[in-house]
C-alpha cells in the first residue's frame, strides 16, 4: 500500500517521531515542536498504528526507539537531507543562468534571423542550452513545456504573458522583371488582372485584405502558384513569376539586394499585428528564462534585424 508523504497529517507523524527520537521525551520534543506532550504521543501511536509495528518503547522513566524505530528514523533523516537538496538544487536552477532553454520559433523567419542570434546567447550564458523547435503552427506552451516562444501576428491564448517585440508589415513585392513585363498595379483592384503568388496560411486566404490608413480593400486574388512554404514563394517571386504578399522581414534582403521592387507601397496586408515574445508565466521563472527575454528585448530594442543598416 503506497501512503501519500505529502499528506499533512503524516507529516506531522514523521515530525513527532524525529523529534522524540532527538530530544529522548515526549515533553521535550513538545517544547522543540511547540506541541504538548499528549499530542506528540497520539501522534507516534497512530504513526505505529498505521504501520501496524512498534516504534517507540515507552516506560514511565524514559522513551527511547525500537531497532525498527531507529532504522525507520534513519531513513526518514536521509530523505528529508535528499528533499532539502532537492530544494536547494532547484532554488539554484532558479537563480543562476543555466540548465535547458526550450524554445518555440517561426519556421523560415526564425532560420532566416533568429538562428544567427542564437550563438551569441549561448556564448554569453555557456551554462545553459537550447532546444529550438521551428514551426508555423502555434504551439501550446503550457502543455508542450515550452519556455518562451516568438509569435507573429494577433495574439489569441489569454494565458500567455506576451511582450511586443516590433511591428509584423505585411507588403507586396514583385521581380524588376515582372513589372517591367506586366506594369506596377496602380490600384488595389488592378491585382484581379496579375499572377498573384498565394500563401495559403493567411486567414483571409483567398483573399488579400489590403489597408492605407483608414481605408480598406478586400481583393479575391488567382495565381499560378500556392504553397504554405513563403520561402518557395520567395523564390517564384525573385524569379519573375509574380506578386507576392508576405512579410517585410522574409524580402528585405531580396529589395536590398535588388531582386524584388514593392508594389503598391502605400499598402499593406492585415495592419493589426506584431512580433511577440511569449511566455506561460511570470511566476517561478528560471533565470535562463528571464536572461533570454532580456537578451531578446534588447536586441529588438534597437530596431527590426532586417531594418538595421538599411538605408
């Protein structure tokens, strides 16, 4: 029969055997557990009674322990030294930056610009390592065991504590090419009569939601091409096959580099949304934890990685 050690009222069982046991009286082990005798007694005999053995030799001179007691008091002492190790280990884990940081990352942004971060963190907490899962699905923290993750776009779980990073722009960007084949839109409207390159993971998918300020435009686009991969759209749009709408931070190298030109630049997909580092909790945070939201906060404090250094 497996008894629950957690129980209070075996607690205080174990507590009144280890204190007859070192002070040698039911009236001293009193005083040591601010206890009358009578209660510390009724205590060792229901701790006998449920064990259904001997633990205590009682006399009108003196108490002293059975050979089972003794053994019994013995092994309780070394697991009460084994849970205040414990407890002491894990306060430890909480205040210094180490142990397994389990992180939960967006696929192709963070290959693109998380993943080189990541070394410089490990360089400068060498105590602690990563596990960085990549996905486009929205993980569930809580019950994945995650630690942090990056989001992007609108917020949904209520439980997570989250900390806005940077803005998420949406944009539309083509190849020289194309526009030198096929014209820059004017409008909105005119994307109907263009290769539209489509994300399928969009939530208005199959349509753009497109915004400039106050105004709002919602366009039904068609194409030759549909993925949930935005990097393979990324290449069909550098190659000249169409137009893509996608985030800033996935074809800012590709305009930098000349590849792809905006499109219709005073316009924007989905307006409302950011770049978010989330969390199950504040309370009983690791310190490894709370480094790395330090250490990420600070590195977007200085701007978007893909907007440093541009002109």
């Amino acid at each position: 029969m497996i008894h629950d050690i957690s129980d209070t009222q075996h607690s205080d069982e174990i507590a009144a055997l280890l204190a007859v046991a070192a002070e040698g009286s039911f009236v001293a082990a009193g005083r040591l557990l601010q206890r009358h005798p009578t209660v510390i007694s009724r205590r060792v005999a229901a701790m006998e009674a449920r064990l259904g053995i001997r633990l205590v030799q009682r006399t009108t001179r003196q108490v002293r322990l059975t050979d089972a007691g003794i053994l019994l008091t013995q092994k309780l002492r070394t697991a009460i030294k084994l849970i205040t190790e414990a407890e002491q280990e894990a306060q430890a884990g909480a205040a210094e930056v180490r142990g397994t940081l389990r992180l939960a990352l967006p696929a192709a942004m963070g290959r693109q610009w998380l993943a080189p971060m990541l070394p410089d963190f490990l360089a400068a907490y060498p105590q602690v390592s990563i596990v960085a899962d990549y996905s486009e699905r929205f993980v569930d923290l809580i019950a994945e065991g995650f630690d942090l993750a990056i989001r992007m776009g609108e917020l949904q779980d209520s439980r997570l504590l989250a900390k806005k990073l940077g803005d998420h722009r949406r944009i539309l960007c083509a190849s020289p090419a194309y526009i030198a084949v096929h014209g820059q839109p004017a409008t909105p409207q005119v994307l109907v009569q263009h290769n539209c390159l489509r994300f399928s993971g969009f939530s208005t998918f199959p349509e753009w939601r497109l915004t400039n300020g106050n105004q709002q435009q919602t366009v039904p686009v068609s194409g030759s091409m549909t993925s949930n991969d935005s990097e393979a759209l990324l290449a069909a749009a550098c190659s000249g096959c169409g137009i893509l709408a996608a985030g800033e931070w996935l074809m800012s190298r590709d305009i930098a580099a000349g590849k792809l030109v905006q499109v219709l630049p005073d316009w924007q997909l989905d307006a409302q949304g950011g770049i978010y580092l989330v969390r199950p909790s504040a309370r009983y945070a690791a310190a490894s934890t709370l480094a790395f939201k330090a250490w990420i906060e600070e590195r977007f404090s200085t701007g978007l990685p893909w907007h440093i250094g541009r002109d």
